[in-house]
C-alpha cells in the first residue's frame, strides 16, 4: 500500500536526510482557481496546485555559520532529498553569514498534523451567475467589461531541526474589472480583496463602473499643477505599501531613506507625520489575517533565515505620527539598539479624526479631484522617498461637492510621509485594495479616503 506524501512527510524528510549541522524547512502547498472575462464575456477559466519547497542549510565553523538556500517544486522524498543536498552543497561553499543567529526551538503549531487547505472553481458558485447578469446589463447600455478574478490558499508547513512544526492557512482573493464605453474613449476600474467571495457582488462591481463611466459623459482638459486632491482608499494602499517596503530599519541605519537621522542612525522617536496618524501591522487584524510568524526563504536588508519562525504580534511603525518602528531582523536589531520587529502580511493605516466615507470627502470638496488609482509607481529619491507614477482609469473633477466630469490622466510626483503630513481631511479606515501592488505582491490593506489640498499633478499623461 503506497502511503500518501503529505507536506509533513516532506518536511520531516528534509530534516532528516540534511547533512548539515542545522535545516530550516518551508514547505508551500498552493492551489488557485480564476475566471477572466473580455467583451462582456466569459474567456477563460483555471484551477491549479503545486508544491514548493525551501531548504535552509547552517555550517556552523570556527569563523561563524553559513548558509545555503534551494527552492524548488517538489511533490516527492526524492525531490526534497535532491533540495537538501544542494542546499547542503551551498551552505558548505559560502562565506560566514553577517546575521548568523541561534534558531529558533521548540515551537508546535496545534494544527500541526492538519492536511492542506484547497479552493477550487466552487468558490465562484454565487459570483459567477451574477457576473453573467452584469454582462447582460453592460451590453445593454453599451458599456463593455473585462476583468479578473482570482481566489489561491496556500498553507504554508515550517519545520527545522530546532523542534519548529509550524502550519499556517493563508487565503486571498480579489477581483478587477474594467469597463469601457462603447467608443472606448473613456474607461473606469473598481477592484478589491477578500478571503473567499462571499462578500464580493458582481452586480454591485458592474453598477459602480457603470457610475464611473456616467461621470465621464462631460470631459475637461485640466494642465498640470496642485490640486486639492482626494485619495481613495485604493490609491492611498497604493502609496502606503511603499511607505512600509522602504521601512527597512539597517538601509535607514545607514543613512540611506526618508527614515534615517542625518550622519548616523534611524529617526524612531521622531514625529515624522501628522498627530492622529496611525500606521501598523497586526497579523490577527479581522479580515486581513496573515501568518503569525516569520517565514524567511533568503537573507536580506529586511529578513534573515535566522528568524524563521519567530513570534509575530502587532506592530506599530507610526503611533500619533511618531516613528515607533523599522523592519528589523535580530541583525539589524542589535545595529539600532531596538525591538526586533520583523515584516508582517499586511497594513493598516488609521486617522484619529478619520470618519465617513469617500463621499463625504467629495461632498467637502468646493473644487478639486477625485483619482481612482494609481500605477507604474517608483521611488525617485530615497531620502525624502519620493515617488512618481501615473493616475489610472478615472480621474474626476469635483465642484460644489459633485462629482462634474471626468479630467485627463497626470503624472504625480509625492511622498507618501509628506502626504501624512499635509492631508487635510480622512475618511473611516476600511478594506482596501492596491491596484498596483495587490494583485501577486500585498493584498492585505485597510487604509482611509484622504484629501491633500495640494497634490502634485507634475505633469499631463496621455493613459488611458
């Protein structure tokens, strides 16, 4: 009788067969299902599974210990076994690592020995009628829609020679559609994320782009220059996931982002945004759940596969506009002479005065713009971290407290620390959804609405 290979089996064959003196495993079981659409119609549709693998090997000598990692897909004890070899082969090639730690021991999920969670093309048993309702309904006002969805849960296995036994179920979802008008001269997005579907209304989606288009049935042409600006939430998770990957506590140490003290050191404890301005990372945050420890495949400025599978609580990078933490590896830790604060799977922004919603915003408005996202966003400079991009898909201009027409696309030139600075009003927190950042790297936001008086539109774009 063949016994089945569990993600466990995997794991314990890792440990076992490693010739080096430690093993750090991670093993990712992933299944997706999507559906795509173009033209108001249904065009494809997938289910996958797969199976990968990272092994972490530590050659301790007497100038320190050094490390190899391999990753690769493996669903068999003969493919995990050819990982550890060259993951053993590695580390015995390499130099002292500069973050060498104790690993950590002794921790045991109580799921442990649970088998992996899967989705699969049901997920869309209620969301899928209701999308072919809202083709019908697009195709009648001639409007046309395409998009995606897609639904992936990954449970994750930790296991070491140390005694970790770690299991972790990460679910995520989200959902983008684009409609166009006919002459397809005038476009709008609306996208978001969720754990499982049940909370997405295809037909809500279909009525907010139809909204949207409405709006653009008066164009104005506006030049570059400030504008009194609203954010949405979209857009704000857009520049805020920014804010927190350049967070890295030794690049800051080292002088080298908008979060380092002049000469040397880091500027925790300094009021570096508004009073009332909140930004964290909780792993248990409802609806935005994500692993309860850190899993680290490779070393770098912000993780160290020494830390594998420390303790992750919540973490608050600015508390009342104060800078309370960095991303810190143990490494980095000892540098700044701070608590170690590793990276955590999701965001939070929240404003003490923040209340209502994005229409209130807009209802607050004399004259200014209401933006739908942002897109091809990078830094310019690092030391006051500076970015650049382009709006995407709705821009639209506010008079009076309405919404009036829609405007060209700009580029912007901001930073998202001086716009937690200069914001004049905010929103309630709510789940968000970064257009740029949340569909393969960080779905996991909640942030508010806000309004800058005077956003740096630098220049026209000619993007749709």
């Amino acid at each position: 009788m063949t016994i089945p290979t569990t993600p466990q089996s995997l794991v314990d064959q890792a440990v076992a067969v490693s010739t080096a003196d430690d093993c750090v495993v991670i093993v990712r079981d992933h299944t997706s299902a999507n559906l795509r659409w173009a033209n108001n119609t249904l065009t494809t549709n997938g289910v996958m599974h797969g199976v990968s693998v990272t092994v972490v090997s530590f050659i301790r000598s007497g100038d320190g210990v050094a490390t190899g990692s391999v990753s690769g897909s493996a669903s068999t004890q003969a493919q995990v076994t050819a990982l550890v070899e060259a993951a053993d082969a590695a580390a015995r090639l390499s130099s002292p690592a500069e973050d060498a730690a104790d690993l950590v021991r002794d921790r045991v999920s109580p799921d442990w020995d649970e088998q992996a969670v899967s989705t699969d093309i049901h997920v869309y048993d209620t969301f899928a009628p209701a999308l072919g309702e809202a083709f019908g309904r697009a195709s009648s006002a001639d409007r046309v829609l395409y998009g995606f969805v897609n639904h992936e849960v990954a449970t994750t296995f930790l296991g070491s020679t140390t005694g970790l036994r770690l299991r972790h179920v990460q679910p995520t979802g989200h959902y983008a559609c684009t409609g166009k008008t006919a002459d397809l001269r005038e476009s709008a997005w609306v996208g978001g994320a969720t754990r499982d579907f049940a909370d997405v209304d295809a037909l809500a989606m279909e009525a907010t782009v139809a909204q949207r288009l409405g709006w653009g049935a008066r164009r104005v042409d506006l030049p570059a220059g400030r504008y009194d600006t609203i954010l949405p939430p979209t857009a704000v998770a857009d520049l805020m996931i920014d804010a927190y990957w350049y967070a890295g506590a030794r690049v800051a140490w080292e002088g080298q982002s908008v979060y380092s003290q002049r000469g040397v050191g880091t500027r925790i404890g300094q009021q570096i945004t508004s009073p009332g301005v909140h930004l964290y990372s909780d792993p248990s945050y409802d609806g935005l759940q994500c692993a309860p420890f850190a899993l680290a495949g490779a070393s770098g400025n912000e993780s160290s596969v020494f830390d594998n599978g420390l303790p992750l609580e919540r973490t608050d990078w600015i508390r009342d506009g104060e800078l309370t933490s960095l991303l810190q590896t143990r490494h980095s830790a000892e540098m700044t002479s701070q608590p170690v604060t590793p990276a955590i799977d999701n965001l939070v922004l929240e404003v003490d005065a923040g209340s209502g919603s994005i229409e209130d915003l807009v209802a607050g408005t004399e004259r200014g713009l209401l933006l739908t996202c942002l897109w091809y966003i990078r830094e310019v400079d690092p030391q006051s971290l500076l970015l650049t991009g382009l709006t995407r898909d709705g821009v639209y201009l506010v008079e009076g407290g309405e919404i009036v027409g829609s405007v060209n696309n700009f580029r912007f030139n901001e930073s998202p620390i001086d716009l937690l600075r200069r914001f004049s009003h905010a929103s309630a927190t709510v789940p968000s959804f970064s257009r740029e950042w949340g569909d393969d790297y960080f779905s996991r936001t909640a942030t508010p609405a806000l309004r800058v008086p005077d956003f740096n539109m630098s220049s026209v774009s000619q993007a749709m």
